[in-house]
C-alpha cells in the first residue's frame, strides 16, 4: 500500500485499505480511525552484517592462508632461514562447516474453530459478495457459536442484505459475547435505533460510552435519541460532554444549546449559542437562533441588534435578511420588515420559499396578491 493509503485496526494491528469500514481480519470497525502512514521497513537481520562493511563475498580461508604462508616465506628470506616445508593438510582450505543444529520442536496452536470461513467471509463482505459472505459467514457461526467476531461479521452481512430482523439477532450474540467490545455495543444501539427500539439503543449507548467515553459523534447519537424521547436535560448533558472534547465545534454549540432551550434553561441556551458564535462569528445559523431566543427572553431590541451585525459582516446573506423581517413584523415594524422580506426576495430569488416571502410583504403592504 502506499503511504498513507490504509488503515490500522486498533484491536488486531492488520492493515486495511482506507475505503474499508471494517478490519478485514477481526471485523472491528475503523470509523474514526485515521490514515496510517508507511514507513521504511526494517533492515532484515541478513542485510545487516557483512553488506554494511562492504562484505559482499563469503570469507575466503584460501586467502587467509596464502597471506599467511607469504608472510613466513618473507620472514624466512629476511632472516636467510630455508624451512623444510611440511605437509599440508589439504583441508585447512575449505571452508569451515558448522555442524547442523538439532532442529527445535515448534510449537503449533491448534487451528480455532471457523477461523478460515470467517476470514473468507469477511473478505468476501468487502469485496462485494454478499451472496458468497453469507454462505461463509454462517458456516462460521454454525462452526464456533461462542465466537464474537463471527457473529459481528454475520450481522453486517445480513444487515446489508435487507435482512435486518436476523441481523439485529447476531448483533446482540455478539454484543452478550463481548459486552467489553465499545463498537458491539455502539453498532447495537444504532440498528436498535433503526428498529424504533430507542430506549434499549439509549442503553446500548450509555454502556457504549461508558466503556470509550472520549467520542463525541456518539454523545451526538445518543442526545438525538434522548431528545426524540424528550428527554432533553439528559441530551444537554451529553452534548455538553461532547462540546467539552471538541470545543470548536459550532454544530455541538448549537445542539446544547437548543436542548437546554427546549428544557427550558433559557441563560443557558444564551450561553451556549454566544460561546458558539464566539467560535464562529460568521454563522448566520447561530446568529438567527440567538436572536430568536433573546426576543423570545423579551430581548427585541437585542435581538435585531444582532441580526443587524451579521449583516454589516455579511450584507449578502439572504438568510439574515430574511430572519430581521420575521422579527421585526413580530414587534409590529411593519414597514421595515417589508423592506427586509423585498430585499430577501432580490438576494435569493431561486430560493424555494422566495415567492411566500415577497407575497408576504405585499401583504403586509396592503397591495393585491395575485392569485395563481
């Protein structure tokens, strides 16, 4: 693969390309996981040796032996000695042999049961295959039904094949198999919620977080879900956790701030928006719920002063103009908001609800509409 082009599962350390959603060994899901990058690899132990001194031949004993006999002949001549030469023993010219080590007994575990169609399966799964998954998948599960990850991978196998009801059964199996696994309990909560199950995928992300209580994309999940229940002092208080690990997220601002709105702490739903302003002063989004709120608080005048602001940034943005006319008809400025809806209806005139808004301030003027 090249640099930066896979992904590192976090339970089992295999590589995976980055498109993949899922490990291709273990089935762990790589949501979140950022790009790994490729390093130069380790110089092997053979490459190490002899190549680094510049020893690309075997060691010669021939030579050493001839640069040895020359020496004592050079000794000789200097000296005026003339040695018997004695006989050689021919083998001092090979090269030495080491004798072969006893070979070690290695030690083999056992192949794990449904190991093999597992891998099958999941690399059929990533491949496209459903067909031929769910075929290898199932002989897994049938061949080691106390294994997690069987019936992980079986779950998205059938959950991608339409077949939910089956799929939520082996994301349970597997969930109750390894209740420590944070993405079994996640992914649980999420085909519950897909199932209108809310309150058991409320619990599933509750035990999701408490085992990986650092990811905010959950905390969102799991608000959503406490929200549509009205539960929304609950929802603040995970979208306050969540705005805690990304502080400069504008969208998690927002989203506490409306549900401490809608539970009725009304300070705290300013706070909120103003820090999320804060982070981004160019949100006419922000900017037009805080307004909504201060005028909504019996803040008017604050509340157009706001608007107005946004508006010195950014005299184009349709939006704003359109949210100054909507406050200033509800304090009774008819004139000024009819200014502002005509001035919405000329900034954004491909706009879907353009034409409701110039009717609207014809209507304010008292001038005929006419009919379709």
């Amino acid at each position: 693969m090249k640099a930066g082009d896979f992904r590192i599962c976090p339970s089992c350390q295999t590589r995976n390309k980055a498109k993949w959603e899922f490990c291709v060994r273990c089935g762990e899901s790589l949501q979140g996981v950022g790009l790994g990058s490729g390093g130069a690899a380790s110089p092997s132990p053979a490459s190490s040796g002899g190549e680094e001194m510049g020893q690309d031949a075997p060691f010669s004993w021939v030579s050493l032996v001839a640069g040895l006999l020359a020496l004592v002949g050079s000794a000789a001549l200097i000296s005026g000695y003339r040695p018997t030469p004695a006989p050689t023993d021919a083998s001092i010219f090979a090269r030495p042999r080491m004798e072969p080590a006893a070979p070690k007994a290695t030690e083999t575990s056992p192949p794990v049961p449904g190991e093999r169609e597992l891998g099958l399966g999941q690399h059929l799964l990533y491949q496209g295959n459903l067909e031929g998954a769910l075929g290898a998948l199932a002989r897994a599960v049938a061949t080691n039904p106390d294994s997690p990850s069987a019936h992980y991978a079986y779950a998205q196998a059938l959950w991608q094949n339409g077949k939910q009801a089956d799929a939520l059964t082996h994301y349970r199996e597997a969930a109750r198999l390894a209740p420590e696994a944070a993405n079994y309990r996640r992914d649980l909560a999420r085909v519950l919620a897909s199932a209108g199950q809310q309150a058991e995928a409320i619990r599933e992300y509750q035990a999701a977080l408490a085992l990986q209580p650092d990811s905010p994309a959950w905390f969102r999940e799991l608000a959503t879900l406490q929200s549509q229940a009205g539960r929304h002092k609950e929802a603040a208080v995970g979208l306050a956790r969540a705005a805690g690990l990304r502080p400069g997220d504008v969208g998690l601002q927002q989203g506490l701030a409306l549900e401490l709105d809608r539970a009725g702490d009304a300070s705290g739903a300013q706070a909120a928006y103003r820090k999320a302003l804060a982070s981004d002063a160019g949100s006419a989004s922000t900017r037009a719920l805080l307004a909504d709120l201060l005028y909504r608080d019996g803040h008017t005048e604050d509340a157009l002063k706001l608007v107005r602001e946004g508006l010195a940034r950014d005299p184009k943005a349709a939006g704003l103009q359109r949210d100054l006319g909507s406050l200033l008809e509800r304090a009774g400025r008819t004139e000024e908001a009819v200014q502002a809806y005509r001035e919405y209806a000329r900034l954004a005139p491909s706009a879907s609800d353009a034409p409701k808004i110039a009717e609207r301030a014809q209507i304010l003027e008292g001038a005929p509409v006419a009919s379709n």
